[in-house]
C-alpha cells in the first residue's frame, strides 16, 4: 500500500495553506526527567516537564510566490525589522501533517503548535550534477498533539 502525506499550516489570523514536501522528520517528544534521591536514599527519576523535537521539512526550492516560501521569508523579514521575539506572536503558525493513504484519505495526524521557522538551508549548487537544489527548513514548536 503507497502513502503519503500533507502539510496544512493556520496561522494566529486563521489564514490557511498547504505545502508539499519531499521529507518531513523529526515528530516526536520526551519526558524530561531529574534523578532525586528519595527515602532510604533511593534514587527516583522525577518528571520535569516535556521536550519537543524539531520537524525539518525537505523540497525542491520553490519560488517566493509558494505560500510557505512566503511565510518562511517574512518570518525572516518581520524578525530581522522587529529586532525581538515579538514577531514570532505574529508569525508562528499551527502545522498538521497528515498521513494519507492511496486514495488521500487521512489515516493518521500530528499537530504541531505555534510553529516558527529557526533555520534555513539549501543544498550544494553543483554545475557539475544535474539535480534539483533541495532546500531545507527546521520549525521547532510549543505542543505536539495526534490528531485524525
């Protein structure tokens, strides 16, 4: 059986697009623990909190008139005017990626929230091998959540 998936993304304005991506990787989360030492000097690991991953997102370059070539871009722009962290409140997007059978239904999802780009990278222009240039892009985000 073939899958394969969608990228939805919703900004903070409720504004919505799709992407599509020759890769997405790294959904996924941990307990963050602390070893203490408890009674009769046992030691127990106690839960702190939880640590999400980054979802990295591969595809050929696309042009500045893509929607997420967009978003990416202005994230940048609004980031490097604003000078804080206060552009992210306004750029940060919810992502849902979607597993997707045969026949496009949604088998299985992950909604990763309050997703912002933190880093931008494209692949060796080589004249020497043909190939389209792959560009890569790294979101790290607040709350991961399996949706249907």
């Amino acid at each position: 059986m073939e899958f394969y998936f969608r990228v939805d993304f919703q900004n903070q304005n409720g504004q919505m697009f799709q992407a599509s991506f020759a890769e997405v990787s790294g959904i996924g989360w941990n307990f963050i623990t602390e070893e203490k030492t408890g009674n009769e000097n046992q030691k127990q690991k106690m839960l702190q909190g939880i640590s999400y991953g980054n979802i990295t997102l591969k595809r050929p370059v696309a042009s500045l008139d893509d929607p997420f070539s967009k978003w990416v871009n202005s994230c940048l722009t609004l980031m490097l005017l604003s000078g804080s962290k206060g552009w992210i409140r306004k750029k940060a997007c919810d992502v849902i990626i979607k597993l997707l059978d045969a026949n496009g239904k949604p088998l299985v999802g992950w909604a990763c929230y309050y997703a912002y780009p933190m880093k931008y990278d494209v692949s060796s222009l080589n004249a020497e091998k043909s190939g389209l240039a792959m560009e890569t892009v790294i979101l790290t985000y607040n709350r991961l959540e399996r949706v249907n």
